[in-house]
C-alpha cells in the first residue's frame, strides 16, 4: 500500500516517528495487516525494541507464514541481545522458507560464529557463497572461521577471493596478531607488503604492530 510504502521511506531517512504513525494508520483501517506488523517491527528494531519487534513480527508471520524477512529479522533482533543459539534457530527457519538468500545463510553463519560454533559457521558460510559464489563479505567470514578452525591455507584462499594477495596476507596476519601469534602475524603482513609495496600502507602500520609485539614477547621470554 502507498502507507506501507511511506513508512519504510520514512524507515530510510532514520525518523522512526513518523513511520510508526503510518503503519498505526494501516492497523487502525485493518487489525490484520501483515505489512503493518512488519513495518512496525522494523519501527521497533530501529528503536532497539527487541521484544516488541519480535512481537510484532511473529504476528506478521501468523498472518502470512511464508514471510521469512520477517523471520530473519526475528533473527537480528535476537543477534543484538546476543543471544546467538535463538538467532540461529530463527535464521534456521528463514532458511527454510527461501534456501536461495545468500544473506540468510551468512547471517546464520555470524550467528554460528559468534556462539563459538566454528565448523557450523564455516558450513554455512560455504552455503552462502554457493547462492553468491562472488560475495566477498561472504568470503571474508569463511576465511575466518577457517582460521579460528586452524586452516590457514583454506582461509587465505577464501580471503583471496574476497580482496588480492595482499588484503589476503593482510586478514590472515590481523587474526594472527588478534591471537597472540606474533611470529605468524609478521611473516604475514612482511607477505602483505610485498605483495603492494608501493602503497598498502595498512599492511606497513600491521607489520610494525606485530615486530613490536614479537619484540616484547621474546624479551619477556629471554632470562636476564
């Protein structure tokens, strides 16, 4: 509906105010519109209003069940209370409605990822990357669950894919540096400038990061 419409451009252009009072509008005219429900649940999830935008999508759902943006949002809300296991069931059923949204499963993936499950979110994120094989947001997130999976190579392929050599040596010497793995995380970054010597200044600011953490590191470690 053109309300329907008005309220998502206002949704856009950030006053949630003025969104509300459209899609209140709809519901007022009919009590079962689904596109009111998920319009205030984006209302609410811009507001920080998990409950009440779970509530207001999960009515949505009962009135058209085949609405998965409203069950991924169900999601979303849950991702930002970080309650992650919820997240991934309700990307899970998302997923079942439509099982072509690369979104759906990278998201599914970040959820895996942020629960600690690993493996569960390097599968996913290989599903994701079988709806869109060019995604690089997608790849990048293989390649780091790869590396928290302790497959290096695999994870510097993936992070190829998703930058050059040089972004990729970059990725995989932050995760190093991250973990506390100086030595790796200089070997990397040292690859990194190579790979764009001229300007990857970026990768400079890294590698000087990691010498001076490997530095310190091995004195701690040299008896005095």
């Amino acid at each position: 509906t053109a309300r329907y419409k008005l309220g998502l451009l206002y949704l856009e252009k950030a006053p949630t105010a003025e969104a509300a009072r459209e899609f209140d509008a709809i519901l007022k005219l009919d009590p079962q519109s689904t596109l009111a429900h998920d319009g205030l649940g984006r209302v609410c999830l811009a507001r920080k209003e998990w409950d009440k935008a779970r509530a207001h999508f999960s009515q949505a759902l009962k009135l058209n069940p085949g609405l998965w943006q409203a069950q991924a949002f169900i999601g979303a809300s849950y991702d930002q209370e970080h309650n992650y296991a919820a997240a991934v069931d309700a990307y899970q059923k998302a997923i079942a409605m439509n099982a072509n949204s690369a979104m759906l499963y990278n998201n599914l993936g970040l959820s895996y990822l942020l629960e600690g499950e690993d493996r569960s979110a390097a599968e996913a994120f290989v599903k994701a990357l079988k709806c869109e094989p060019e995604n690089r947001r997608v790849c990048n997130n293989l390649g780091l669950a790869l590396c928290r999976l302790g497959k290096y190579d695999a994870a510097l392929e993936a992070f190829t894919k998703a930058s050059d050599k040089a972004g990729a040596y970059n990725n995989l010497g932050c995760f190093y540096l991250q973990t506390q793995h100086y030595g790796e995380a200089v070997a990397a970054f040292e690859q990194a400038v190579a790979a764009k010597p001229s300007y990857y200044e970026k990768a400079h600011e890294n590698l000087k990061q990691a010498q001076t953490a490997l530095a310190e590191e091995q004195k701690r470690s040299t008896p005095e």
